[in-house]
C-alpha cells in the first residue's frame, strides 16, 4: 500500500485507503496521519477527471 503512495502521493483515495488498513491493524496513530492527509489532498483532487469535461465552442 506505501508504493501505492509513493507512485501517486497526491491521490486522497490512496491515503484513504491506507489509513483503513492501519486502522484495521490497530495502528490508530498512522491511520489518523493518512486520514489527515487524505483530507489536506481532497480540494487538489477534481470530481471528475478534466478529459472527461466536454468541450463547448461558441
């Protein structure tokens, strides 16, 4: 899951989803660490991918 992080570290989902894993195992501590910054990433990450926007020409 860290090489995960490491590939795309500003992908909120993926430090989400680290931080329910080490919630799981009981590391509470760095699941407060990657939900926090899962949280700090959420505004940078865009609902939907820009290509996915469809192009208007007046």
């Amino acid at each position: 899951m860290k090489d995960a992080a490491r590939l795309d570290p500003n992908c909120p989902k993926i430090w989400f989803s680290m931080g329910k894993v080490m919630e799981t195992l009981g590391d509470y501590t760095a699941s407060a660490d990657c939900m926090a910054t899962a949280l700090q990433l959420e505004p940078t990450c865009p609902v939907l991918p820009f290509t996915s926007i469809p192009l208007t020409f007046d």
